[in-house]
C-alpha cells in the first residue's frame, strides 16, 4: 500500500484527534472537504485507517492484565476466549510464547481466576507468565460490550458454573455476566 504524504497527514491528525473535521484537515493539508472525504474513504476501504470505540479500562480504575502462554493449541485457547466479557485482544506472537492475551477487569482476583481456572489448567498449556499492566504510554481502547443477551452456557465453553466455582463462592471472581451469575458492578 503506497500512502502519500496527504494521506499520513489524515492518519495522523486522526490518531490526534478522532474527531477531526473533514474541513480542519482540509484546510491542514490544502485539500478540498471533498478531496478529504474521498481519501478518507479510500484509507478506510485499505484497512490503512480504522477507527475503534470502546471503553479506556486504566482511565476507568480497571485493572489490565498481559498474559503470555505457550500452548501446542493455540488457536483454541483463542478461541476459548473469543466472546469473554473480560478478554481485550489476543495475539499469536513468536518468541518463548506463541500466545499474548490482554484481559481487563475490576478485580485483580478475577484476573488471577481466569488465568488459574481456565488458561493453566488447559492441557495444550506448557507454561505461563501473568502480569498486570501499571501503565500505558498511549490510551488504550477496548471495544467492549457492556450489555449482554442472557445465556445458561459461559461464552468461554468451561463446564462448571460460576456459583459452583470455588473462587467465585469466595468472591476473588467477580463470575460472567453472560450468564447472569456476576457479583460485581462494572456489567
């Protein structure tokens, strides 16, 4: 993909300010509003420009955990995740690990469930390093959906239910709010 230097303006003054005006970055780079938009939508057409909304976990006191796993499966523990409440972003990485999972929660515990009660135990699993995030140099956008169709099965596949689970019996896990048995206040 060629980008011209117009082109890495918009981009730029996007990740400045998602909301900038077609007419302020017009005006920027010497362009035309119309000449904006149809780069706009070009870049957009590229995948060269996205634009993400969801919720800012650091900004809101939620805790942020980085997770590095080796597994010989790991398109499945990606896939164990996929629709998880507390799951951010998952990536297939190279290294000592092949796998980094981003998890966001209100409770350090429930983020020490998760890894404990589904990641370690999961036989492909060889090793794992949990960490919490203390800070991020840029903000850090998670699309999160916050309002959830009610569901008797964990969107994560685990077999046990949450009020049958010893972490959650002791509150160290808030639970999943997927399937209504959630004791926290963030869903």
């Amino acid at each position: 993909m060629k980008l011209d230097d117009k082109d890495k303006a918009i981009i730029t003054m996007f990740a400045e300010d998602p909301y900038a005006s077609q007419e302020n970055i017009g005006k920027r780079i010497s362009l035309s509003q119309p000449s904006v938009a149809a780069r706009i939508a070009k870049l957009k057409e590229s995948g060269a420009l996205a634009m993400q909304q969801g919720i800012n976990p650091m900004k809101m006191g939620l805790y942020l955990a980085k997770v590095d796993i080796s597994s010989t499966r790991p398109d499945e523990i990606l896939s164990m995740f996929r629709n998880c409440p507390y799951f951010a972003n998952g990536f297939t990485i190279s290294g000592k690990s092949n796998l980094c999972l981003i998890f966001h929660s209100e409770s350090i515990t429930t983020l020490e469930s998760i890894v404990n009660g589904h990641i370690r135990p999961n036989s492909s699993v060889t090793d794992v390093d949990f960490n919490i995030v203390i800070t991020t140099v840029r903000d850090f956008i998670v699309p999160s959906v916050m309002v959830f169709e009610h569901s008797d099965h964990p969107p994560c596949g685990i077999d046990i239910e949450c009020r049958d689970c010893p972490s959650f019996k002791a509150f160290k896990c808030m639970g999943c709010p997927v399937t209504g048995q959630y004791q926290g206040t963030l869903y």
